[in-house]
C-alpha cells in the first residue's frame, strides 16, 4: 500500500531540462508523492455493517484513501463536552483492515443547533442586519469569539483522539472557506474592522485621505463611526476593497487556527484544506491560505463549472477543458507543490450540465494528476440519502450496485497505475505565467467598469489562448519570482504603484516579454484613480498613450482588424491609444476612431511589451499569443492539434531521475491527432513513436522523450 511521508520532509527541487531564463523552480514535496485514489465517504449515514461491504468494495476499486467526517459535529460531539468517536473509530479501523487510510476533518463548516443555542453570538449577520440561521450551512461569524473557541476545541480533540492512530495520514480544516457569502456584519465583525482599519491607517484622517471619503460627503471623524462596507455598487470603493482584504486575512486567521490545533495534538501530520470552486474562488486570497497549511487540496467540478456562484452567474457555457486546466494550474500555483484533489467529480451535478458520458472521467482524472495531483478523491462514494445534495453524483447509486461510474473508476485506476512510478514524479514546467492578483479581481467586482465583465474570465481567455497553442502556463502572484519564465501575461492588472511598476519593468528590461491589457494602471493600490496619464507609471514601457478609456454597452462589440487585415471583435471595454515609440498590431475598424491603435508593441530594455486595448476574441488572442511565444523561442508541446478539446502538457520529474515528458488528453468524443515535434516512447509499452499521432476518444496518453 502507498505511504505518505512525513510533511515536515525537506523540499526537493525540480530541475529543468527546458531551456529557461532561470531552469531552476523548487517545489516542496512534503510526502505527498504517491498516488491515492478514493472518496469522499459518510460512515454516519449508514450503518456499521455497510461501512464492511463499502471498504471491501472499495479494495477491488484499487482505493487506497477516503476523506470523512467533514459535517460530522453532531455525532462527534452530541452535546458540549461529550465525544464520540466510536462510529468514525470503527470506519477508520473496518476501512484500513481493506487497505485504505483516511483523510479526517474539523467539522466546523456545520455548527450544531447545541452550538447555536448556547452561544447566540456564533450566529452570522447579513449585510442587511438579517441573522443568518440555523438550517443550512456555515452559519457562523468567522470572528466570533465563542466560535473561535470551539472550533479549536473540537480540532483539538480530533488531533488527539486520532494522534497515535497510523490509518489516519492527514487532516482537512473546516470545508471551502468562504464558499458561500462569507462578510458577516455582527457587532464583533464591524468593531474587529474599526480596529483593523485603525492599525493600517493609523489616523482617521488618513484614512478619509485615502479612501477619498471627500465624495459624497463620507467623512468619519473617529475609527469607532465606520461602518462595515457593504458590497454594492454605491459604496466607497476604496472601503469596499479593504472589507474584502480584511475578510480574507479572518479567515486565513481562522485556518491557521485549527491548523495549529491539529498540529499541536498531532504533531507529524500534514494538515489541508479543500478549496472552493475549482480553485477560481476569488475571496480568499488563496497565496496567503496556502502558507498556513502543508499542502493544498481542492475540489474540482469541471462539468458543473462555471463562475456562477462566484459570480452570480447562471447561464450556461461552453465546456473547454481549459478551464479545468487553469483551475489545475492555480491549485498547483498555490504552494508551488503537489496537491490533492479532495472532491472530483463522478457525474452529474446539481443543475443540468454537459453529460458525463463514459470515457468521460478518466481524462478528467488524468487532467488532475497531469497537473500535480497526487490523491483524488471521487465525491461521493455513495448518493446521499436526504439534505440538498441527494441529487449529486457518486460512485454508487443509493442501492449500492456498482454499475458504470464504479466500473469506470475501478478501469482507469487499474489503468493508471501502470504508470503510478512516473506520474508520482512529473510535474509541470511553464516558461509562460499569467498573473493573478487578487486584490485586482477585488477591486473589480464592484461592477463599475462593466457590470458583466469579471477578471477570471479574462484571464482565463489568456489562459485558453495559451492552451490552444500547446504552451504550458503557470500562475503567478505579484509576490513570486517573475524572472523565471520568458512571457508574462497581466490582464487587467488595475491597481498600481511604484513598485509593481519597476518589478514589471525589471521583467521586460531583463528579457521577458510583458503582456498588459485595458483595465490596467489606472489606480493606486486604495483603488483611487492615479492622477498620471494612463497607463500610470507604465507610459515608457509602453510606449503608448491612452487618450480615452470606454466601455461597451451590454453585448455589443468593437470591431477591430489586425496588421495582416483579419477582422477580430473586441467585448466589455475599449482604450483609444496613441504611440509614443510603439508600433501598432491591430487597430479599430469602426466609427471616428477607425485606425486608432488596439493593440501595440513596444521595446524596452532586453525585452517586449504588448498592449491589448480591449478584451478581444479568443482567435485573436490565440494569434497575438502564439507569434509572441514563438519570437521568444518557446517550443509548442505539440503542433496542428485537430481539435481544440486536447490537452498536451509538458512534464518533468521532480528529482531530476526522471527527464521530461508529455502528457496528452483528448476530450473529445472523436478520434484527435497531433504533430509531436521530436520521437517519444509511450508509457508503459515502450513502443517509439514520432510525427502525426492519433488519440482515440478520451484516450490519455504518456510520453517519454526519446
Ligand atoms: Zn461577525
């Protein structure tokens, strides 16, 4: 049976085999190197003797891990002081009898009614001064005093019982942190913020300066008048910015807490915790959570996924795989290491979606551990019997038959595990970054440029444009080393000042190719309008000015036509620009601005900057993007992809035994082949290959380079 390691292991580094500006990136591994695959399992929704039948069939599976326990409060602690843990004892004893270990959790998503009873002030407040009460989920303050207690109560009490126990390998802290609408309003919540605000502005009227509260009259004259912003399009924006880098520091607190608490009782473990929403879960600023945990987990719903939810969005969408790529690559991004995948999806979701025909979930898996996964856990193992999520998929139905999703699963773990030895030691390697700058996303969503544009989406046009060109890419923070890769593209990166603007310039003056867009450098870090011609700070750079910044109405567009004539749409918001010493590569094509500039480049230093005007289609970004990646020596994984439904990425082993490699994902349900630009082997067979290569329908492949 695999074993995990203990998380306290010294780092390894990654040495690259790809030519680089700097060929070295470490990545910590943790223990985390074996593959793992399970569920995600509910022993206290069924009985002792299912739990018997469940571990035994998940053995035939080839399941060597579950997660459990996660909404388990009520049977973990009945009534205050009292635990049980006899039930979760028996799962975890029955499930390593059958060679599968566990993955446990604080409980703390779900606060009991006991909970709630005697301690009234866990209970969250609404924006509108509304309690938020018992009956669903995460109905706590994040602040409440009493809630901090209890949650380190109750880890405290899970480390303990289970810290001399080896079936349990890890734990998961709470469930997706800031999931649901997470800015409580309580009294504690505005009077922790009065204080916050009064520690980083130091006086009140240092903060009227910089919130610019000369608006409209909004002036405080002491710390202890604020109010708590409210998210909505008529408040400060400057105060609303900060409400979401104060929540985000609470709950990253608030992790750290019962991290702590884990650690205390059982010392030795590596302690995770299950992002949101596919990694594209904007509130909590996923950098700083990940230096509060071992390693990160997330749980990844690429056929559910859309922005909805975090973005109120409830249309439907067009199923690409790069989205569940760029989600993979954030994951991967957050501690630059191995993750898990906690919760992966077995089927249908909720609300009606793509169907998950069969072929289906094991390019999904391959996706996830193509990327870095090092577990996946499918959710669930059985369909829930009653609540709001009865309508989810699982490994079994509710009468417990294995049929196909079980079949299927059991197949591509068989499948996989040929191959364990080489996809427990690859991980990405990117020469192309994409910047992700959560305070840029917050300081955009109160909806003011454009009420449907949203910064993930942009970035994620980027990412797609990128992925449709066969080129690896990872994502940044503005705290990371940009030196390393040869192209680094920021799209809307709104908030600027001084500093960011010499580390952009450091890139491009060393060599790299820098990609900017509108919604770029046009206000300071407290969201105030910078007073300099725009883009502030970055003219030179650019060698451009904006003479006028317009958004568009609703659905319309703006026609743009690029140097070699191609008509191209641009959606959301335009720049007029002028050049001062940049040269033009697309311009508009309509109204009194035909032939302004839309798109311009610009020499600096050793390297290149690119200006995008607008937010422009996917063909053109896919165009601009590959000729950049070209004229700065980045090799395509593959080329004349039939489809755009197929991922290739490039792998390389971690402890420098094993050279590089390239996975390959057809999505579709059709035959799809590549060029592949020199000979590989294919893995496990050892059979040569070279030249045009065919996949059959959902067929995963792995390379190794000849
Ligand atoms: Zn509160």
């Amino acid at each position: 049976m695999p074993s995990l390691r203990n998380a306290s292991e010294e780092g390894r580094t990654l040495q690259s085999t790809l030519s680089s500006r700097a060929a070295l990136i470490v990545y910590p591994i943790n223990g985390l190197m074996n593959l793992h695959f399970g569920a995600a399992y509910y022993p206290e929704h069924v009985t002792p003797e299912r739990v018997v039948e469940d571990a035994i069939l998940m053995q035939e599976a080839g399941m060597s891990l579950v997660r459990m326990a996660e909404f388990a409060w009520i049977r973990m602690e009945p009534e205050e002081g009292i635990y049980d843990f006899s039930w979760l004892d028996h799962a975890v004893e029955t499930l390593a009898a059958h060679g599968i270990r566990s993955l446990l959790c604080t409980p703390t998503a779900t606060p009991p009614k006991w909970v709630m009873d005697k301690y009234p002030d866990v209970y969250q407040y609404h924006a509108d001064g509304r309690r938020r009460e018992f009956g669903a989920r995460r109905h706590y303050c994040v602040n409440s005093p009493s809630y901090l207690q209890l949650s380190k109560r109750i880890a405290h009490a899970i480390g303990t019982h289970y810290r001399d126990n080896p079936n349990v390998v890890a734990y998961q802290i709470d469930n997706e942190l800031m999931a649901e609408d997470p800015y409580c309003h309580c009294p504690t919540c505005v009077a922790k913020f009065q204080a916050w605000a009064k520690d980083k502005f130091g006086s009140i009227d240092e903060l009227n300066r910089r919130w610019g509260l000369d608006f409209w009259s909004q002036c405080y004259r002491s710390f202890d008048e604020i109010a708590l912003p409210k998210l909505n399009s008529h408040q400060n924006p400057s105060s609303t910015l900060d409400l979401q880098r104060f929540f985000s520091e609470c709950f990253v607190e608030y992790a750290d807490l019962q991290a702590r608490a884990i650690r205390e009782t059982s010392p030795g473990k590596p302690v995770t915790h299950n992002i949101c929403s596919c990694g594209f879960l904007y509130k909590l600023d996923l950098n700083k959570l990940g230096k509060r945990l071992d390693f990160v987990s997330v749980d990844n719903y690429p056929i559910s996924f859309t922005f909805e939810g975090e973005y109120g969005n409830t249309g439907d969408f067009d199923y690409h795989p790069s989205y569940a790529s760029m989600a993979m690559a954030i994951t991967r991004a957050t501690k630059r290491a191995p993750f898990w995948v906690t919760e992966a999806q077995s089927g249908r979701t909720l609300r009606p979606r793509k169907l998950v025909e069969p072929g289906l979930l094991n390019v999904l898996t391959r996706q996830e551990l193509a990327h870095g996964a090092r577990a996946v856990l499918y959710f669930s193992w059985r369909t829930f019997p009653s609540g709001v999520e009865h309508m989810l998929s699982s490994v079994l139905p509710s009468d417990s038959k294995p049929r196909r999703t079980y079949r299927e699963i059991k197949e591509l773990i068989a499948e996989t595990t040929k191959i364990e030895k080489e996809l427990s030691s690859l991980m990405p390697r990117a020469e192309v970054a994409l910047l992700r700058d959560f305070d840029c996303d917050w300081a955009l969503d109160d909806g003011h440029p454009h009420p449907d544009f949203r910064y993930l989406r942009h970035l994620h046009n980027y990412y797609q444009a990128l992925f449709e060109n066969h080129v690896n890419t990872d994502i940044v923070s503005p705290e990371d080393d940009w030196s390393i890769y040869k192209v680094l593209a920021a799209p809307s990166s709104l908030l600027i000042d001084e500093a960011r603007a010499e580390k952009f310039r450091r890139f491009v003056s060393e060599g790299g190719t820098l990609v900017l867009t509108c919604l770029s450098a046009m206000r300071d870090m407290d969201n105030i309008n910078r007073p300099e011609t725009l883009p502030s700070l970055l003219n030179d750079l650019c060698g451009i000015e904006i003479e006028e910044v317009l958004p568009l109405k609703f659905q319309d567009k703006v026609k743009l036509l690029s140097n070699d004539g191609t008509p191209h749409e641009g959606s959301y918001w335009f720049d007029l620009l002028s050049l001062h010493g940049a040269e033009a590569l697309a311009s508009y094509n309509e109204q009194w601005f035909t032939g302004t500039p839309a798109a311009t480049l610009n020499s600096y230093g050793k390297g290149r900057v690119c200006y995008v005007g607008t937010v422009p289609d996917i063909p053109y970004l896919r165009n601009l993007l590959g000729t950049l990646c070209s004229e700065t020596g980045i090799t395509p994984n593959v080329t004349e992809a039939s489809t755009p439904l197929l991922e290739s990425l490039r792998v390389l082993g971690t402890d420098g035994a094993i050279g590089e490699h390239l996975h390959l994902i057809n999505f579709s349900r059709e035959e799809q082949s590549v060029n592949l630009h020199s000979p590989y082997v294919v893995i496990p067979e050892n059979r040569e290959v070279s030249g045009r290569f065919t996949l059959r329908p959902f067929e995963t492949i792995l390379l190794r380079k000849a």
